[in-house]
C-alpha cells in the first residue's frame, strides 16, 4: 500500500516520516569530523571497532541525565531505533498464548513486534484522553475469555504511548496519567511505556512520564529518530535494574550492540545543550503544518459529517468518516485524486473501527497541504454520494 501512496505525483499524508528540512546536516558533519579526528586515531578506531552492548557510556549517561526522574546510567540501554527496543521487550516478556494488552488504536510497529511471540493481543477502550481505565481493570483481570479461548494468568503488560500517540495524535491527560499509574501499580501490571514524540510539543510540554510516577513498574523507551534523524537508527530503553541482564541478552542475541560510530557521533553532537536549540525549530515547523492542514479541513470538509482532532504536537491526527464510510474502500478513490493516508484498520489489536483513518501533518509541504486535503475531500464526496 505504501508503494501505491509513494507513487510520483501523489501527495502523501501516509508515511510517518519526519520533516527532512528538520535533520541538522552540519552538526553531524561537525561531530563527524570531531569522532574521526578529534580524539586522535585510538578514539577513532575505538568508533570503528566493536563495542559493549549496554551502548557508549557516555550516551547512556546523557540519556539518564535528560529524563525527570531518577535514572542511573546503568538501567539505560541504547537501542537500534526504539523499534528495536519493542522487540526486545517482546522476546523477553511475551511467551505464546500469553495476554498482551495494548490501547485502541495503537502503533502498528508494536503489534508487528509483539505478534511473533504469538500473545493474544487485547485493545483496551480509550478515550480522547487515552486509556480507559475502568476497562483496564476488566481486560487485565487474571482470567479473561476472549472468543473461543482463554487465558489462565494476568497480561503480561499494557503498552502506552501517552504523548502525541501514534496513529491518533491524542495525549494522556494529567489526571489520567496518574489514575493509569496507581491501577496499574495496584494490579501488578507493568507498563511499557513508548514516548518517541514526547519532545515534539507545540505550546506546552505534556505532563512527565508514566514511568517517571513508578520507575520500578514500567519500561521506558525513547528515539532519536524525531529530534535528530531517524537514518542513525538509535533509540534508548530504560528499566528497572532486576529486568536488564535478559534485556541485555536479548539485545546480544539481535545485532551485539548498535552501531559505534552513530553512537559517538550523536553523543557528539548531544553536547552543549544542542537539543535546546535544536528542537524548537522542529515545533515551530510541525506546528505551522498541522495548523495548515486543521485550517484545510475546517474550509474543505464543511457540510461533510466528518471529524477530526487537534493535536497539541506530533506527527499525526486522526480522521473519522462519516457513517457508513470504508477508509480501506476509500484509499484507491483517494490516490485517483492524488492523495494518500494510512486507513485507521491497520492500528487496532481488534474491532477496528473501519471509518478511520491517521493523516501525518509533517512529510507534506504547507503549499501541499489544501491541495492534498481539497483532494481528499473530493475522493470522500464521490465515495459518499456512490
Ligand atoms: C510509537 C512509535 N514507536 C516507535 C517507533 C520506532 O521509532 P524508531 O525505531 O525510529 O526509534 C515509531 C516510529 O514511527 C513510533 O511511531
């Protein structure tokens, strides 16, 4: 499907690929430069050699460092991509026919990580404001009958990303956050915890993590794949001391470390508050595009029974059609007109919910973004009225 909405000429709202414009070419050149020949030949080679799988001490320590809550560097574990960090958290946490709990919708990338280990996956209800805690407490229950089958024991955890979420855009609220927190605590159920787009806030920063409230109860996991470029591949998971020797054999077991050189470099670059001065101009040129496009929807959609949120950061907003509507169906009349999405089918463990559909905000150009949503509308009126 992604061949199809790529295809020359269509303007994708599709992909979930960060602004390029935001990559910062010539600090990494800089810091390039600075691994290669700053620290004389030992330190290069050592950039070239293999390297201990924790990750570069001195990442793992800004990464502890950068998080509001109390992290030794120890518990830190640099990840190729936070991709890759959901994969190991599966193969350690999940056995087969094991019950996995996840938010509706959720990031397709976890359930195509979680899925190999066969667990049954279960969507817990959310809301606007994410998680439904009342169903929480039902779909963790020890015992639970889901279709013809049923599993004996408690989930093995509930995973939530609560900032910016993708597919929605949506975000937890403090009060939720913190009544998540206290009955996941209560119930014994850890939380994994993904927060890839947790810095990419418009006006106001969201409320602190999850696991900032119960360290020993959740795995975090990060990325730099939306504040510095997703090509490095690094991401980090922090957890709780008594999980990381199987996290650490895991990660052996999957690729030794990730890659040395991209390590130092992003460290390199890290240094002197970059982040800081960095990362505004990725808020500034997200905002201004989701603004573009909720502006687009207000004019294109009017008298359509459409609706959509607004997100207060991210990448991503979410679209429901109106009753009766396919996204699946609509997609080809969509890509005929020169536009492309991603239906919202694919992001749901189970009962999806066929009228969605996830718009990103950022890969389009703000010049694109009336055309592209002009275009949608016109390929929801013909489908509608069909
Ligand atoms: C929610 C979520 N988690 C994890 C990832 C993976 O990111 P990466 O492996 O580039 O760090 C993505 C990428 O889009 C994502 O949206």
């Amino acid at each position: 499907m992604l061949k199809v909405t790529e295809k020359p000429g269509i303007i994708s709202f599709a992909g979930g690929l960060p602004s390029p414009q935001t990559f910062p070419i010539e600090a990494f050149a800089d810091a390039c430069e600075k691994v290669l020949r700053g620290g004389g030949v030992d330190s290069a080679r050592a950039s070239l050699q293999y390297a201990a799988s924790e990750g570069y001490r001195p990442l793992c320590e800004w990464v502890a460092a950068s998080l509001p809550w109390d992290v030794s560097p120890d518990q830190v574990m640099i990840t190729t991509g936070s991709q890759q960090g959901l994969d190991l958290v599966a193969k350690v946490l999940i056995d087969e026919g094991s019950r996995v709990l996840v938010e509706t919708p959720t990031y397709l990338g976890a359930l195509q990580a979680f899925t190999p280990m066969e667990p049954q996956i279960v969507g817990v209800a959310s809301d606007a404001e994410g998680v439904d805690v009342d169903d929480l407490e039902g779909k963790a229950a020890p015992t639970l009958r889901t279709g013809a089958s049923v599993t004996p024991e408690g989930p093995r955890f509930l995973y939530v990303l609560p900032n910016f979420q993708n597919p929605t855009g949506r975000s937890m609220s403090e009060a939720r956050r913190a009544a998540l927190v206290a009955r996941a605590a209560a119930i014994g159920l850890p939380l994994v915890e993904d927060n890839p787009y947790g810095d990419l806030w418009f006006d106001h920063p969201p409320p602190p993590p999850l696991t900032a409230r119960n360290p020993e109860g959740c795995i975090y996991l990060g990325s730099f794949s939306k504040v510095l470029a997703p090509g490095l591949r690094l991401g980090f998971m922090v957890a709780p001391k008594a999980i990381m020797p199987k996290l650490l054999q895991a990660k052996q077991a999957a690729d030794l470390h990730s890659p040395s050189f991209n390590q130092r470099v992003v460290a390199e670059v890290l240094k002197d508050g970059f982040l800081d001065r960095h990362v505004p101009t990725i808020r500034a040129l997200y905002k201004r595009q989701c603004h573009a496009m909720l502006s687009a929807l207000r004019t294109e959609m009017a008298g359509l029974d459409v609706q959509w949120n607004e997100p207060d950061g991210g990448m991503f907003l979410w679209v429901r059609l109106p009753e009766g509507m396919n996204a699946t169906e609509l997609l080809p009349k969509a890509v005929e007109h020169g536009v492309a999405f991603v239906p919202g089918s694919a992001f749901y463990a189970d009962h999806a919910d066929p009228r969605t559909l996830r718009l990103s905000f950022v890969t389009a150009t703000v010049e694109q973004m009336g055309v592209g949503i002009a275009a949608l509308a016109r390929a929801i009126r013909e489908q509608h009225g069909a």
